[in-house]
C-alpha cells in the first residue's frame, strides 16, 4: 500500500500532505482537484489508497468516494472531515476506509494508511464472503425448485431428482445450478 493518489482542492494543503508522504516512503502517484475526479482518472493513477480532503462532504462528494471504496475497491481515507456524527456516517456507508476529523501531523500518516488498508481489506473480504453466501443460497433455492418439477413430472424421489442433476451436471461439464436453470426454463416453455 505505497501508491498514493491525493485529492484536494487546496493546492498548498495537497502540497505538503504530497510532501509529508513522500517523506514518510510512500510514492505520490497523482494530485487531482474534485473537479478532475471520474473513474477513468482514479484507475489511471493506479494508487493503492486514496486519500481525499473533504471539509465538508456533500451528496457528489460522497458518491464519488463510494465509487473510489466499492467500484474500483480501493481504500479511502478522508482528512479534515467534519466531526458531526452525521458526516461521519455517511462517510462510512459511503465505504471510507479511515475517517479523520482532526488535524493530521505527518508522522500520523503511515498508521492512518496503514489501519485503512487493513480495515478495507476485513470489509472487502466480509463483503466477498456475503455475496458468496447469497450465490449459494440463490443456487440453491434454484436446485430445490428444478427437484420439485422432476418429482412432480417423473414421480422421482428428492435424492433420485438431486442424482440426476448432479450426474448431467457432471456429464455434461456444468454446475448443478445451470442444470437446474435448464430444466426450469423447459418447464416454464412447456407450461
């Protein structure tokens, strides 16, 4: 995590924050103003975190920090960001990886850095395992209803309906659920 993209629309702030990190062996890899920030520009910069300044983080402020945190999954530190616990939490479900509502010293960057990283990463990986979980469980309601249609129409048993999906399934090189997909399709085509 030593590539670093700043954004902030105060030159001489971004300026030492620019200097501050460098000092501390991080590598700078882009200063951007909020009105240069799209996805194209974030992605081209290839940084590992993004820090943002956002005194007052507005509604467009806050979409292009989820868009940094989810879309293009990077860590996102907010500096200088208003103490109020409403601006806080809609930093955090905005995705903000560390959240820093008082003035920074240079020595603090590294730690700041180095906890968002590891926060972003515990989330990313929560977040990966959740939609695991949901693709399961989606696939799974869709073998349970592709076995009801062949007990119903083949009178076959649950285990006999489950061996059959899983043998075609192995036979023909899919996953059991595109199976079940199938033989769901071809019941709604003849009903």
């Amino acid at each position: 995590m030593k590539r670093i993209l700043i954004i902030d629309d105060v030159t001489d702030r971004a300026a030492w924050l620019k200097a501050s990190l460098e000092l501390a062996g991080f590598d700078v890899v882009g200063l951007l103003v909020w009105e240069q920030v799209d996805e194209h520009s974030i992605q081209a910069a290839l940084a590992d975190v993004i820090i943002v300044d956002a005194n007052a983080p507005g509604r467009d402020t806050l979409e292009q920090i989820s868009l940094m945190s989810t879309t293009l999954e990077k860590p996102v530190v907010v500096l200088s960001a208003q103490k109020d616990q409403r601006s806080i939490e809609e930093a955090m479900r905005a995705g903000v990886s560390a959240y820093v509502a008082h003035t920074v010293q240079g020595e603090d960057l590294s730690a700041i850095i180095h906890v968002a990283a590891a926060r972003f990463a515990e989330h990313k990986k929560l977040r990966d395992e959740l939609k695991e979980a949901k693709s399961q469980l989606s696939e799974r309601k869709l073998v349970d209803r592709a076995k009801a249609i062949l007990m119903e129409d083949h009178g076959y048993s649950e285990a006999e309906s489950y061996k059959r999906m899983r043998s075609l399934a192995m036979n023909k090189g899919k996953r059991i659920a595109e199976i079940a997909e199938a033989i769901i399709m071809a019941k709604e085509l003849s009903a």
